[in-house]
C-alpha cells in the first residue's frame, strides 16, 4: 500500500492528515457537481447511455479522470441502477421510463484524490412507495453518518442504520458495503450496513470512507447477473441507495461530497 500520506492502523486503515481533506474536498465536489447537473437529463425517453456520455464529457471538462473507465475491464463513467437494480448498473441502449426510480453512482479523480457518491434520481411521477423507500433510504444514510466520531465504531454505524431500515419494514443489502477511499478507489475498512453496536475497528481522526446504504422494500438478497456486474434483488423489489464520502474530524465528521446546488435528495425539484 503507498503510504505517501499518514499512516496506517493495525486493521490496515489509513489515517490521513487533516491537510489531505482539502484534496478529498475538491476531487468529491466534481463528483457532486457533476450528479447535480445530470439531475435535469434524467426524465422519461431519456437512455442510461446518453446520461453517462453526459457524465463523462463533464468528468473531461472538469480537468478531472472517470475512476471506474478501465476499472476491471468497466467500460464506463457511471453506474446507473434503475428500480430493482441495486448497484452496478451498466449504461447502455434502455430508456427510462415514468416512474422509474435511478441511482447514479460516480467516481473521479483529482490530483490523485477519489471522490466517490451516488444519489437517487426520479424520471417523472414517484410513486408512493418509492417515494417511502428513497426517504428511508436517505435518512439511514445521514443516521449512519450522525455516528462518525472519534471513540465509535464501524458497527455503530451498521447498527443505527440497519435498526432504522428494519424499523421501517424494510431491508438492508448485505452482500455490498462502503469501503475505505482516498488516494485509492477501494481500501480497508469494509463500512458494513448492519451490525452489532460496540464491534468492528474503531473510528479515528483522519480516516476518510464511504458509507452508502443500499435499501430494499422486500428481502435484502441479491443476484449478480450474466454480465458479472448488474446486481438485482432476488425477489424483484424495488431497491434504493445513496452514497457520501466522508472523513472523520477530531469532533465529528466531514462530509466531502455534500452537493453545491442543494440537490442530494430528488424531492429537490
């Protein structure tokens, strides 16, 4: 692992300094930038491939690099996951329809800083229980979030988000977590969705991951097709997610990928 900033804990987290925040800072707010301008594109007719050229044109024009172009033999600048899709939908010739719920999912980088969210959008009407579970959806992520502070634990974090999911009768996505981010994509720890309060490494200032709670109104398995990324519920529910970078402060927590234009939450509009 480079070790060019901080150091790195016996569960190997990176502790960075709080100086490299401003370079997560900047990298996250082209990301969030960028999923606040495609907000408008998103509307019925529209195909997933058209909104990710979009993306990537802007990932260009913003001096920055697309992380998930050439990531495993990935091909594109967005994942777009759209109703019971729960991650890692790929771009292609499908046209969104009225009522579809979507979640883009985007990475870049900047000057060697990743800057990785994904948030939920609505082409046209939302029906009412979408409309339930993209609220619960978010409101588990900001629980999670309200949990990041030096002392606590991963499992602090899991907890009130999975007590809140179920608490709401529905489910968490076990098979995916949030990770550890920073000069890399992916790294320890693995931010699990559900857990037992009090477990898992404890939180320091310096580390810098994701949370991003994925949300299902029915049961929380999932399949991954053909394609060895699409990842589907089993059971066809509808399924939600959003996702912030954040980094922990002496006090609390930094969240790097708030959006500029308020546009986090699709009831914007």
């Amino acid at each position: 692992m480079d070790n060019s900033h901080g150091r790195v804990t016996k569960d190997g987290i990176r502790i960075y300094e709080q100086s490299d925040f401003e370079g997560m800072r900047a990298s996250s707010q082209v990301t969030a930038q960028i999923l606040d301008e495609v907000a408008d594109l998103v509307k019925p007719g529209v195909s997933t491939s058209e909104l990710d050229a979009f993306i990537e044109k802007r990932v260009n024009e913003m001096g920055a690099t697309s992380a998930t172009i050439g990531y495993r033999g990935y091909r594109h600048a967005s994942c777009i996951s759209i109703n019971h899709v729960v991650c890692h939908g790929i771009p292609g010739d499908k046209r969104l329809k009225d009522g579809d719920i979507v979640n883009i999912d985007i990475t870049v980088i900047l000057d060697g800083w990743f800057g990785d969210s994904s948030r939920m959008y609505v082409a046209g009407t939302l029906s009412r229980k979408a409309e339930r579970l993209i609220q619960v959806t978010y409101d588990a992520l900001m629980i999670g979030i309200e949990q990041v502070k030096p002392g606590n634990t991963f499992g602090d974090i899991g907890h009130a988000i999975q007590k809140f999911v179920e608490g709401h009768r529905m489910s968490v996505v076990r098979d995916f977590c949030g990770h550890g981010v920073g000069e890399v994509f992916h790294a320890p720890p693995n931010v699990l969705h559900y857990g037992r309060a009090g477990s898992g490494p404890m939180l320091e200032e310096g580390m810098i991951f994701t949370i991003e709670p994925m949300v299902n109104l029915g049961r929380p398995e999932t399949k991954v097709l053909a394609d060895d990324w699409t990842a589907v519920t089993r059971d066809k529910s509808l399924s939600a997610q959003f996702e912030h970078s954040v980094g922990v402060t002496a006090d609390g927590v930094d969240i790097f990928t708030t959006s500029p234009a308020g546009r986090f939450h699709p009831t914007w509009r």
